[in-house]
C-alpha cells in the first residue's frame, strides 16, 4: 500500500488523500497574451521527473504540497503551502 | 412523544432494539442497561449537545470563550469542570466540542457564535456520534480501518482524522476499565451505512448495541 | 478444422515464417519514421504502404511489438460516443473493423457482442438518450433499452447492485465488439512488412532533429536516421518525445489498470459498462472476463498494479454479479494513459513541419486503431489532416475548440 506523509496527520495511505495536480503558478490574466493564457489553462508538464503538487488529505481536509518523482513514485517530502520551497 | 427537535441519523435502525425510549437534549433516545460482560460494545451517542467552529481565529475565539485549546493539531483536552465534555482540536484550525450528559457548553458556543468575528466561522454537527468499547475493540478496527492503532499513546490525548469502511471519520482513542473506548464522528448521512456494517462485524465477535449509557 | 492446420502436427520445424523480419540495422534515411511500434503506428505505416505506395518507411518501437497499451487494453470495439466528430470518426473505425482479418488473412477473434451501457441515475438515463439521439442521426445502431431488455440478455445480473445503484436502463450499442488485441498489431506488422516497411524492436528514439521548423532526422540507440516526416505514436510515452521537439501539450498522465478473471463456461454474451460502479467487463473466448475500471488517481508513469484496484473492482463487481463471489482473479496489469482535458484525440499536423502526432488515447484507442493508422496516413501523404481527424488538432485547445467527448467515456473517469 501506498502511504503519503501528511504534514499534519503523519503517514497514511493514499487512499484517504485526493490529488490535486502540479503546483501551476497563474500568470497575471490582464498581462498575458492569449496565447500565454491558452498555455496556462491547456498545457501541462506531461514528461515525467519530481514535481511539486497538491494533495488533499479529505478526511481533515488538509491541502499541502508534495515534492514527488513521477516516474518512480517516490516522495522527497511534503509541507504545508506556507513553507513552499523551490525545487 | 410530541415531535422531537433532534433524531440520531440512526433513529429508524433502533426501532427494533428493546429498550426504554425518553428524550435526552430534544433527541428521543433508547436506554439500555448497559451489559456488564461483551466483546464489543457499540453506543450512539448522537443525543449529546455539540458544536463545531473553525477558521485562522477560532482558537483565539475559543480562548477568549474561557477555553482551555488543545496546542497542538489533532488532540483533544477535556472541558473545565465539572463537564465531562471534550474539546478536540481537528487539525490546525477546526475545533469540536461535545458536551457530556449533564453539561451545556456547546449550545452556549453557539449562541455566542451567532455573529461571528472575522475568521470564525461556525461549523454544523449533525453526527453520527458513537462508541466503541470491550476487549474486540481493536479487532473490529483492525478490519475496518488502515491505521495501527495499538501503536498510539494514549497519554499524548490523540485524534484521528482518518476514513473507516471508505467514511471520513474522527476518533478519540481512550481506555475504560482496561478496555480500549473509542469515541467516534461521522457526518451524519453516512450514518446508517457506518452503523450498520460495524453491527454486522461486531455481531460476528458476539458484540451487543446499546445506546447511551445512563 | 482447416487443412493447412495439420502441418503444425507433422512438422518438426515451425512451419509458418515469421510474422515480420527483423533488420539488423537501420538505414541512413527513411521517407518517414513511425515512432512506436504499438497498433497505432503500425496501422498507420500499413496504410501509408498500402493505399499511398510509400515503403520506405521504418516504425522504431523501444520495447517490444505491441507491448504497450496495444496489448494491455481491454479489447472493447464501439462507436456510440457523444459527439457528431467523434460518432463518425469511431463509425469509421467500426466499418474498418469488419473486414481487418480477412485483410490480414488472420484470425482477430472479432466477436460481435452488443453494448450495454448501464445507467444508474436518472442523469444518466438522460446522457444515454442524447448519445443515442447524436448515434441515430449518424446512423449507428444504439438505443436506450429497459431493464427487462437488460436482463433478458444478461440474466445472472443483480439489477438492483444490492440496492445501492438499481439499473434504470441502458444504452444499448449491437456493434459492439471485442477482438484478440496482440493479433492486430501482429496483423498490421505483418502487412506492413510484406510491403517492405521495416519494423525496428529494441529502438529507442533519443532526439529529434528540428531545422527552421522542418524536422530532418531522428537521433536513435542504433543511429541517426535523415528523414523529413516523423509520426510520434507512443501513448503515454507522448509528453517524453514531445520534450525533444520542444512542443507542450495538454496531455496527462495517469496508469490505467485491468484485470482477467480465471477462465469460465460462457455465461456473460454481451459487454457491460457502468459508470456509476466504475466497470466494464466482456468474457473472451476462453472464457476469462477481462475487466477494468477508471484511472489510477494520480499522475504516474509506471506499469506497476496496486491491491486499491482489484480490492475496489472486485467490489464493484460483486454489486453487478453477486455469484462471482468466488471466481480468482489471474492476473492483473496496467497501460499508461495519455489523457486530455476534452478526452478526444490529439491528431494530425502540429507547429513543427514534418512532425505529426497521434496521441491523446487516454483510454479509447484500441477501437480507434484502424482509423487512425487509415487518417494517420492519409495526413502523412498529403501533409493535409484527413477531413475526419481536423477537429482534433492540437490547435484546437489554444482556439477554445474543445471536443468534449467525456459524457461517453465508458466510465467517469
């Protein structure tokens, strides 16, 4: 079983989380060409390698980021949104 | 019975249990006499008064309401005397209180609740409110849940936010007469679903069902 | 029996050659690359070499001949989808389909079943209608049908799911159809070598060599092809070859995960789906049922089972077929799908000259496999995008032009 470390609630496993997708920063909507802005909605980072991304854990429905390879499924760690970090 | 205000997200499935029914906190409710040896004892405790408030400010609110808060994310504190109630903090900044039988703090909170500060904001419980207890305890959760918990300490005062048969549900692990008692939340939707699966696992241990205990 | 069978009996050696050679090194330069040796990108070099004449063509395939989502799907052939684009782009795949084995002169266990698309919710009585309104109007035979109709056909079914999600009805599909997945790929490679296509195994394409927009080559683990088309038709591997021509895309990716039950006397004739209990499942000819259900939750790009799955399956099965309640499951594995935001294909030409990409198969592109490879070609030949596939350029999501296919995604994924 899969287990997820949960900032808050420690390690659980992943079927009490739901995924939140990479961390995507929004461009500035009145600054932006369409083009850019089309980019922001549609595209994603599709090739695998160790993002940053949200995940809720539901039953306390705490949302924090996890720093994750998506290509061998391992977790470098995890924190809450207010101590975001640069990878 | 005139209309009762309240009735346990259960109320139906209690209606073939032999018992004595009266009105605890405008909830109609069966009684029991609690049965003195059993592997797994379940309880609804749905009648107790309770009240939820969460928000960056609701610890400060709390505080300024006379309260003790638990400090840190998921524990819980018992209120002041001579309550028997609990306050339990449910990660950072979701607060649950829950009255005993004979105190009534939570209604007080939520009258004092009714216009709110910034930040506080109030949070509705209608749970499924239940215990678990007897020597079984723990093989019932065993099948029911993914967490150990043997491995918890007590003394720490834990809560646990977690999911029990795909139900988002909290805990308040504890011990009473040497037997694991476990005090559990669930929205109350889920109730019958929650109710009725732990019955048919506990019946398969010998359990029995009451209600509160008197 | 046929007679050419007895020859495997009273031969020593195997008498059938092989189903395609195997070239020991590639050439210099080809007139296109294929990228991905699945079902996709051999049907498209089938066709380039049948109906347009060009041969010399060679399909670069990392692992092995259709050991990616080709082999790994669940075999399901229909065309009751939602939109007008998509209806008549998988009817086509559909008339492909009929006469594929005697075009290969090969067996593909094409087993016409029927459809049943069950609906448990009175929203989903109400999507199945207006699929089966969108289906009529392009002349597929799909319908919504009663729950006795249901039964008739299926009679060891619980309609009640043990009173969780009583059946309302079903959108019922007659072409619907399975067929023996590895033959397909088998059949396209065969064809297509027998015109002299080369099919390269082991070949794992490591760049892409893009001149003022134009692609010119393809930089491989065996060496440098010189070329002016390529075709990237790698599912889940999409987003990785994309990198290396620098285009973005919308595609994500999630593992999609199946499971075959131990073989058993034929009981269940049609395909059930229900996207309310995350299901489908048909029985083959050997008596297994294959089943699966919706995408793995989470972004990753790996092969690998998970017990959440089967646990969660066999659960959902056993509301539809309580007697199942005994039968093992055999084996159990996963595809990597390419998913898109609208769940219709990314097709046809993109940005780069000479690039072409057939993607964005999330979890639909085996029944689409002999119409792409056809348009795939088509596009290719002519550098124009066949008139079926135009609406799924990749252009369309930066023009708002979405092809919301999602309402017939077999299950809500």
């Amino acid at each position: 079983m899969k287990l997820i470390p949960c900032p808050i609630n420690g390690l659980r496993p992943v079927g009490e989380f739901v995924y939140g997708g990479e961390v995507r920063p929004m461009p500035d909507p009145n600054a932006v060409d369409d083009d850019t802005w089309a980019s922001y909605v549609f595209n994603r980072t599709g090739a695998p390698g160790v993002k940053q991304e949200w995940w809720c854990h539901s039953p306390s429905n705490t949302w924090f980021i996890v720093e994750r390879n998506t290509l061998t499924d391992e977790i470098m760690q995890s924190y809450l949104y207010d101590e975001m970090r640069t990878i | 019975m005139n209309t009762p205000l309240r009735l346990s997200p259960i109320h139906d499935l209690l209606q073939s249990l032999p018992g004595n029914w009266q009105a605890i906190n405008g909830m109609p409710v069966l009684t029991v006499s609690p049965p003195t040896t059993s592997p797994l004892i379940l309880t609804d405790r749905s009648c107790l008064t309770r009240f939820g408030v969460k928000g960056a400010n609701a610890a400060d609110w709390l505080a300024s309401q006379g309260l003790t808060i638990p400090d840190r994310p998921n524990s819980w504190c018992p209120l002041p005397n001579p309550s028997a109630g609990i306050i339990a903090r449910l990660g950072l900044s979701e607060f649950l209180i829950e009255d005993s039988l004979s105190s009534r703090l939570a209604p007080q909170l939520a009258m004092a609740c009714q216009t709110p500060p910034a930040k506080v904001y109030p949070v509705l419980r209608q749970d499924l409110a239940i215990a678990l207890s007897g020597p079984a305890t723990h093989e019932l959760l065993q099948q029911t849940c993914n967490l150990n918990f043997r491995a918890l300490i007590l003394a720490d005062r834990p809560i646990l936010l977690t999911s029990l048969i795909g139900v988002v549900v909290t805990l308040l692990p504890g011990e009473h007469n040497g037997h694991p008692f476990y005090r559990l939340w669930c929205d109350g939707t889920f109730g019958n679903y929650l109710w009725q699966t732990l019955v048919a696992i506990a019946t398969e241990f010998g359990g029995t069902i009451t209600n509160v205990e008197l | 029996m046929p007679l050419r069978l007895l020859k495997f009996a009273f031969s020593r050696e195997y008498p059938e050659t092989r189903m395609f050679r195997q070239p020991d090194r590639l050439q210099s330069s080809y007139d296109a690359v294929i990228i991905g040796g699945g079902g996709h990108g051999l049907a498209a070099a089938y066709y380039l070499a049948r109906d347009y004449g060009m041969t010399h063509v060679a399909v670069l395939e990392k692992g092995y001949l259709g050991g990616g989502n080709t082999g790994r799907n669940t075999t399901i052939i229909r065309s009751n989808y939602l939109t007008p684009e998509g209806v008549k782009f998988y009817n086509e795949s559909m008339r492909l389909w009929q006469d594929l084995s005697q075009d290969f002169d090969l067996n593909l266990f094409y087993s016409n079943r029927g459809h049943f698309t069950l609906a448990h919710t009175d929203a989903a009585v109400r999507t199945m209608r207006w699929r089966a309104e969108v289906n009529k109007h392009y002349g597929i035979a799909s319908e919504l049908v009663d729950p006795e109709t249901i039964q008739k056909a299926c009679p060891l079914m619980d309609l009640t799911c043990a009173g969780h999600a009583p059946v309302l009805g079903a959108l019922y599909h007659a072409p619907g159809s399975i067929a023996r997945h590895d033959a397909v790929a088998w059949g396209y490679g065969r064809g297509a070598d027998r015109r002299g296509v080369e099919i390269h195994q082991q070949t794992e394409v490591l760049g892409i060599t893009v001149r003022s927009g134009k692609v010119t080559g393809v930089e491989t683990n065996r060496g440098s092809i010189s070329t002016s088309r390529v075709l990237c038709a790698v599912a889940g591997f999409t987003p990785r070859i994309l990198r290396l021509v620098g285009l973005r895309s919308p595609l994500y990716i999630h593992p999609l995960q199946a499971m075959v039950s131990e073989p058993m006397k034929p009981w269940l004739d049609p395909i059930i789906v229900s996207g309310s209990l995350h299901v489908y499942v048909s029985q083959t000819a050997r008596g297994e049922l294959v089943m699966g259900a919706s995408l793995d939750p989470y972004e990753l790009h790996a092969t690998r089972s998970t017990l959440e799955f089967a646990e969660g399956l066999a659960a959902h099965m056993l509301d539809l077929f309580p007697c199942l309640s005994h039968v093992k499951v055999v084996r159990q594995w996963a595809g990597i799908a390419d998913m898109t935001p609208d769940f219709a294909p990314i097709m046809g030409k993109t940005p780069i000259s000479g690039f072409y990409l057939d993607a964005g198969w999330g979890t639909w592109g085996f029944k689409a496999t002999p119409v792409s490879g056809k348009t795939m070609a088509y596009t290719i030949a002519h550098d124009r995008p066949h008139p079926l596939i135009e609406s799924f350029a990749l252009s369309r999501f930066a023009n708002y032009e979405l092809v919301g296919e999602k309402g017939a995604a077999s299950v809500g994924h």
